[in-house]
C-alpha cells in the first residue's frame, strides 16, 4: 500500500458486503451471481499494516487513517452464526436461499427529497468560508424537518467557483465503485485506533499488518481514501459515513453501520431480514445498554468530559425549550422504548424519511456536539411532532440482540492500557 504523508488525509476503509449486480427482480430469491471476493484469500504478514502514515511520530499524528470497509454480500457468509452468550432469543432464519427481497413497502411515506449542493457566498462577507454542512438558516432549520418535497442541507455543500474545498474528497474511481453499490456494510477507523476485523466465520487476519491488493482490498474489505478532512474533530468527521451512507453510496438501497471496535457475526441478509423485512421497518438501531433518559445521557458526557459543558448545556436548553420531556419508562404512549440509543449498529434501508431522519441528525450534530446520544431522541420526536401523517417506521432493539450479531473489542488504546497494566504487575 503506498505511504500516505499528506496532513489532514486519511484512509477511509471501506468494508462493504455488498452484491454490486444485485436482482433486478425483487421476487427473485436473493442469490449473489457474482462473488467478488474469496473468503480464503487472505494475506498473513507479521508487519502492522499500514492504514496509518507511518514517515515519523509527528506524521503520524498529524494524518489521519479513517477506514471505511464495505464488504460484499455473498453466499460464503450465509453460514455466519451470532454470539451464543446472549441473553436474548433472536430467531435468524437459518439461511438465506429462501430469503426474497422485498418490493417498496407502499406503507413507508414518499416524497421527493433533494440536497443542496452549492451556496453562494453571501454579499459584504468578507470572511465567508464554505462549510462541509452548509451555513443553514434558522427558517431553513425548521422547514427540513417537514417530510415533503424539499431540498435541505445534508452534507457536501460546495461554495461558488474558487472557494477553498469542503473536505472529505474522494477519487473519482472510488466513487463510482461506491456508486455500483445496492447492500453497503460500512465502517470507519480513525488513525491506527482499531483493527481491520473480518466478520465471524471467516479466516481470522493473522495480524493486522495486512496490504491492499491492485483492487484496494484487504481481505474482504474495499479500501477507499478520503483526502481533507471538514472537521478538526474526529469524531464529527465519523458522523459523515455513521449518518450519510444515503449521500456516499447513492445507488444502495440498504445500509448497515459497523462501528471498527465490532465484529459482524451474522450474515447481512439475515440482519436486513430480521431487523427490517421482517415487521416491516425502514430504520433500526438499539437502545443504550445503561442510560434512557437524556437528561442521565447530558450527566455522564460531562462527568467524563465528552465535550465542552457549555455547549452541552446550551444544546440541552434548546432542546427542552423546543418541548423535549424525560423519558418515562411508563408511559404507554411513549413513541420509542429509550430516549438514548447505542448507535454502533445500525440498520436501515434508504427511503424518503430514513434519509430525511440521518440529514437530519447529522445537522444537528454539526450544530451542537458529537455527542449524537444527545440529539436522538429530539431529532426522531421532532420529526414525528412535525409530521403526524408521515409514520417513520424505526425499530428501536434490544441492546442484548446488538450484542449477539456485533462482537465488541477493545480500542488499540484500550488494549494498549490493559496490556501495560497486566505487565506492571
């Protein structure tokens, strides 16, 4: 893999199980015609690999790796099997040759959503510079959350001709393999944060020192590059690819979000199946293993200093003024089962108001904090107040069945921690 030793870029490892000729019929059963990749070619070094610049300490500091993988759907993965340590019965169907894909559920709302693409820079301001997510007014703000035909920002917002770029840019090549996708898995490592993880039942990378081939691949996973990052904070810029998937892979009609310290131990069509054709979902994602209420959410993150607490609390105001309640677990009318969700996994198929819902989300982590925990349950309950004609089928999980399709690992720092504290004794 060539060096990369450009500040501010980073490698977008993109892990995508995905069938890019995917059935044109969806009454054909699901049966990938073409696999893309063999499960048993995988590479064993005993080198790191390289998703980090490696030129010096401070290169490496200052670049940053972001690892997007996409992984495609094929039928090696069918006999993927989840964590037999869960607490929770999860009833997989026991493979995917009988799975048929759904048409469009005619339930869902429809509605023609379109994103802004330019701004222009407006007269008599000399320091106007483009952002990634648009300069969006406060009148705009409350329109987007209106489920109808609209454009609304989203995301890679350009400026007028000979303004700086906005950041996140990708080759041209990348993209239109990015485009050819219909199933994505992605996922993202920032910096030598994580490991490459290969989904469970597959041969284990031996190490992490692993190189991409002339396809960009590491095993399963399609390497993609990101150049110019649109945001100093990492974890912002993790929100790109966690909410976006809709405005990355313009041509998938599903997505799976991954977070690096997961390993996926099911086969993605069983997940789709399970979580969202079944019962008829368009979006889907767990509740958090401890917390409920946002107002617990708004302690924790200042008790470990997530954030600056002036601008959590400024966030917090805003959101109680704009009719945000505590969550009560006994309220039979209440809309979802918590107000705070584990958001390393999730599900959803790209419809009008799945899409709608992730813009909408993302733009309010633009606007306030990273912390997207605390903007969930505003965002989902506003958009549901502002709409109540327009259902958005979400299906809010069990965190216990996260668990036994995701397997957790520990961050590279943690292990680093664990490691020197078992040696110290």
């Amino acid at each position: 893999m060539a060096q990369h030793r450009q500040t501010g870029s980073e490698r977008f490892g993109l892990r995508s199980h995905l069938d890019q000729t995917g059935p044109a019929d969806p009454r054909i059963p699901y049966k990938p015609s073409r696999i893309r990749r063999s499960a048993a070619k995988l590479h064993h070094h005993h080198h790191r690999h390289r998703l980090l610049p490696s030129s010096s300490a401070s290169a490496a500091a200052l670049a940053v790796t972001l690892a997007l993988a996409l992984f495609v759907v094929f039928l090696a993965l069918r006999h993927l099997s989840g964590d037999k340590g869960s607490t929770c019965e999860m009833k997989f169907l026991n493979s995917t040759a009988q799975i048929v894909e759904p048409v469009v559920n005619k339930k869902f709302a429809r509605f023609s959503l379109q994103y802004t693409q330019f701004e222009d820079k407006p007269s008599g301001s000399e320091d106007w510079e483009p952002r990634f997510a648009g300069h969006q007014t406060l009148q705009e703000w409350k329109e987007s959350y209106h489920a109808k035909d609209q454009t609304i920002n989203c995301g890679f917002i350009k400026g007028p001709d000979g303004s700086s770029s906005i950041g996140f840019d990708i080759s041209e090549d990348d993209r239109k393999y990015m485009s050819s996708c219909h199933i994505v898995v992605s996922s993202c490592i920032f910096g030598n944060s994580d490991r490459l993880r290969t989904p469970f039942g597959k041969t284990t990378l031996a190490t992490e020192g692993q190189k991409m081939d002339n396809m960009g691949f590491i095993g399963l996973w399609k390497i993609i590059m990101v150049k110019n990052l649109p945001y100093d904070d990492m974890r912002r810029v993790g929100k790109i690819p966690k909410f976006l998937a809709h405005r990355l892979f313009p041509s998938a009609r599903y997505s799976i979000w991954l977070d690096s310290k997961l390993r996926l131990q099911r086969d993605p069509i069983l997940i789709l199946e399970y979580f969202l054709w079944r019962h008829g979902h368009e979006y889907a994602i767990s509740n958090h293993y401890d917390r409920h209420c946002v107002w617990e959410e708004v302690l924790q993150n200042k008790k470990l200093n997530k954030f600056n607490h002036t601008i959590i609390d400024q966030q917090f105001e805003f959101y109680q003024s704009d009719g945000l309640k505590r969550f009560d677990p006994s309220d039979p009318n209440k809309l979802l089962p918590s107000y705070v969700p584990e958001g390393s996994f999730i599900v959803r198929e790209h419809t009008p108001m799945s899409n709608l819902f992730s813009c909408l989300w993302f733009n309010e982590v633009d606007r306030f904090t990273p912390r997207d925990q605390l903007s969930f349950a505003y965002t989902y309950l506003k958009l549901r107040r502002m709409n109540p004609e327009k259902h958005f089928y979400l299906n809010m999980f069990k965190d216990c069945e996260r668990r036994s399709i995701a397997k957790l690992f520990h961050h590279r720092a943690e292990e680093k921690r664990s490691s020197s504290t078992q040696q110290a004794r």
